[in-house]
C-alpha cells in the first residue's frame, strides 16, 4: 500500500513540483496551499506524513506541528525551512517534528528523510506492537542501530571520558548538563553500555516534549479501558527500563506536579500503570539530562529540590564543541563513514578548505549541527572527496571573529570637510559596529540582520578598517 503525504506549501509551484517528484518515487501525494486548508484535510484523511513549510500566509509551521501532534499524533511531520536556524530546529523537534530540511530543496535530500522518516514510525509501531502481544525481549534493541559513543583527543573529552568510566560501574543517578546538541544521550549509553546493566534495556523519554495530560501514561503505563482512547494496555517507559537504564531528556521541561509523582516512583521504587490496583517492583539505574540551570528553576520554584538531589548523585558537565575544536574534525570523519555506509558511498575525507572551514567555524548547534552538515554534504558529494562548494554558506563564509579590541572605538575621520558624505558614511560606520557587536562579531549573522550580501559587508568593514586588527 502507498504511503500517503500532505505537502503543505503556499507556493503553489514548489508544492507541485514536489508532489510530482513524490508521485514518481511511489508515494499517494495531496497538496494544501494554506496551513488552514490542510489541517481541514487531516481531519477527513488519514496521512502517514506531512511535509509543511514553516512560513505560510496564514499560520506558521510551528502551529500547524503543534495541531497535528495533538490531533494526529501518529503522523510524521517535516518542516521545510528558508534558512538553517539551529534554535528553530531544536525546538521544532521538541514539538514532535521528525526532522527539519533547509531551503534549496535537494530531491535527493528530501527522498532520504523522508523514508527515514517513514521507517522510524514503522519501527516505533512494530515495537508498540510487540509490547503490547508481550514478546518483547529484557534486552530489546533501543540500543541497536544506535551509533557509538565518539571519543575525543581534547583535554574537555579526555575529563568527559574519565568521567563515564568512573561512574559507570556504580549504581549511581546522573546528571548531564550541556548546551542542546552536545550529545548528552550519548554520554548516557556510553554510561549504560559500560555499566554491569549493559545487556539490559536503554530507554530514552524525552520530557520536553510531555503534556501534563500524557506524562502519567508515559512514565507508568495504563489498562485497557483506563481512560478514554485506552485501547489496549500500554507498558510505560518504566516498566520498559526495567533491569536497565532510564534516560529522561530535558527534564527541566516536566511538569511540577507530575515531578511529585515521578519523586514518588524513584523512592518507592514501585509503580502502577493506570487504571491498575496491582504495584510492579522496579530496579532501574536514572540518567537525566538539561540544558538548562537547575538551580535557578529549584528558586523560580519550578523544579522540585527534592527531586533534584534525588538525581544528583553525580554530575557531568558536556562542553560545547566550540570549546573542543580539536575534536571537530574527528567527529566529522566519523560522521562520514556512518554517512557513507547510508547513503553507498565511499567518500574518504574532507578537502583542506572544508577543514578549515570547519575549524573556523563556532557551531552554536553543536555535535547534533556537525553531524546534519555531514549528512548534507555527504549526499551532495559526487567524488571521494567532500569539497567546500558543498558546504553551506553559513560555514564556508565563516571567518576568524573579529574581536573587540580590534575595533576602534570612535569612526575615524573620512574627509576633514564635514558634509552630508561624511555624516552619512560616520552613521553607516556606527549602524555597522553597532550590529557588528549585537551578532557576536560574526559577519555572517551581522549580514542578515543588515539584509546585505556577506561580500557587501565585508567590503564595507575594509573600507572602515574594521578588520585591521586581524
């Protein structure tokens, strides 16, 4: 039977050319030129997937993520972007958004994710099932298929290392902190595979993205009939991990109140699926994660303090890969050899100017932004070689940040005969400088926000000698 897919897109064109490309790929393919039009369409016709533009006319794609995850959450959806705004996928992708795919559109590049997509939905159904027919097995594959923990060779990775290795063996819970991106669930099943539970369930609950309404269901499972759409008995995630690891993501998201409940269940170390008068013993090892700062929520009072000390029998802080530039490269090559084995492909490494590019670079989406560059130039890459024209502009334009004390701090005079020249070239300098300093000194973002060309401006800050200090 035919996939079907929703391709929400106001632009008429794109949608059609995409709906065409979809058909001849074997898909059952429906347009909507509005966000309201499609969700009317969800409501009288089951998809498998949506593939939705974030800026529409009449509501942007994040609404219409939010709408059909409530209203549909069985369905895939994918949002197309205009511009790689690694902050916008990171929350799209707490929503529920599958994956996220960058303006210009490469077929090739949508094909890919969007059968990953589909695959990955197939597996969580296939695993629902199996769960629910109880032929599961304790050491079930949330581990298989899963890439490896990556070690590095800076002095940040090397502490990190020792780190897992030392809390591993123990029974200890854990605390990871880091920046979205730095590959805190990595961490945690290198924790999990080096620990005496490693040939036991690994399973992961991403807290971010809970309803106050599902979290009970979640954690703990329900009955047949415990509520309405309660219509099979569902194991939770707690009952899944049990004999093994629980990873909660970004639990600085949970609700209070189901922070008590969750409190109750660690201590207790028992739980009840809902809707169920029997208690089920549980031994499982927590791993909990955040990028956010824990002790400012314990005093805005929106994190239990109690709960907190609970998981806080160690702690590891994740650096940012701007921090451990010396392990961008490796991570990239490890990155392509998974890319390669994906795609079919046998790319052996990355030109000088891509290293370069790569090392000038200041990631701010982290390991998880390195690792979506690698898979875009991978699929872009006809040779052995991935070459810097593959790159995006965001990353082959990266320079050497030009820093305060390089800038001087008054304009320097142009002409000694003040006039209407000299007035409006000293504002030019100013509004440069001034938007130079709020984009962190980096031309490329400083560029948008000015809404020139990266060359405009870079021949602007050579006529002002802004970049003399290099």
């Amino acid at each position: 039977m035919k996939k079907k897919i929703l391709i929400v897109d106001d632009e008429i064109n794109i949608g059609l050319l995409l709906s065409k490309f979809l058909t001849k790929n074997g898909f059952e393919v429906s347009n909507a030129a509005s966000g309201a039009l499609g969700l009317e369409m969800l409501s009288t016709k089951t998809f498998d997937l949506v593939l939705c533009d974030y800026r529409l006319e009449d509501v942007d794609g994040k609404e219409i993520l939010i709408k059909i995850k409530e209203r549909h959450p069985a369905t895939t959806v994918i949002i197309i972007t205009g511009y790689s705004d690694i902050r916008l996928a990171v929350e799209l992708i707490k929503l529920g958004a599958y994956d996220y795919i960058t303006k210009p559109l490469y077929p090739d590049e949508i094909l890919i994710t969007i059968n990953n997509a589909l695959k990955a939905t197939n597996a969580v159904i296939s695993q629902n099932i199996s769960t629910h027919k109880e032929n599961i097995s304790p050491a079930a594959s949330n581990l298989s298929g899963q890439p490896e923990y990556i070690d590095g060779i800076s002095m940040e990775a090397k502490t990190l290392s020792k780190q897992i290795q030392l809390v591993a063996p123990t029974a200890y819970s854990v605390i990871l902190t880091g920046e979205s991106g730095t590959g805190k669930e990595y961490v945690a099943r290198a924790i999990h595979l080096n620990s005496p539970r490693k040939n036991e369930p690994f399973v992961t609950m991403d807290c971010g993205s809970l309803s106050k309404e599902l979290a009970a269901s979640e954690f703990f499972g329900h009955e047949k009939g415990a509520f309405t759409g309660a219509l099979y008995t569902k194991i939770g995630h707690f009952e899944q991990a049990n004999g093994g690891t629980l990873f909660l993501d970004e639990i600085g998201n949970l609700p209070y109140d189901i922070q008590a409940i969750l409190l109750r269940a660690v201590q207790e170390r028992k739980l009840k699926r809902i809707g169920s008068t029997k208690e089920i013993d549980i031994d499982i090892r927590l791993i909990v994660a955040t990028h956010e700062n824990l002790h400012k929520n314990i005093q805005r009072g929106t994190f239990r303090e109690d709960l907190y000390h609970r998981f806080n029998e160690f702690a590891i802080h994740i650096p940012s890969l701007k921090n451990r530039h010396k392990d961008v490269l490796i991570f990239a090559q490890k990155f392509l050899l998974a890319t390669n084995k994906e795609l079919c492909k046998n790319i052996k490494g990355f030109s000088k100017e891509v290293k370069d590019c790569f090392l000038r670079y200041n990631w701010p989406g982290n390991i998880r932004e390195l690792k979506n560059v690698i898979r875009r130039v991978a699929l872009l890459t006809d040779g052995k070689e991935v070459k810097v024209d593959t790159l995006p502009l965001e990353i082959s334009m990266a320079q050497v940040k030009i820093k305060p004390k390089d800038i001087p701090l008054k304009p320097k005079p142009i002409l000694k005969k003040a006039d209407l020249k000299i007035t409006t070239r000293e504002a030019e300098y100013i509004t440069i400088l001034t938007v130079l300093k709020e984009a962190g000194y980096n031309k490329t973002k400083a560029a948008q926000i000015l809404n020139i060309d990266r060359k405009t401006l870079y021949n602007k800050i050579k006529s002002f000698k802004l970049d003399q200090g290099k």
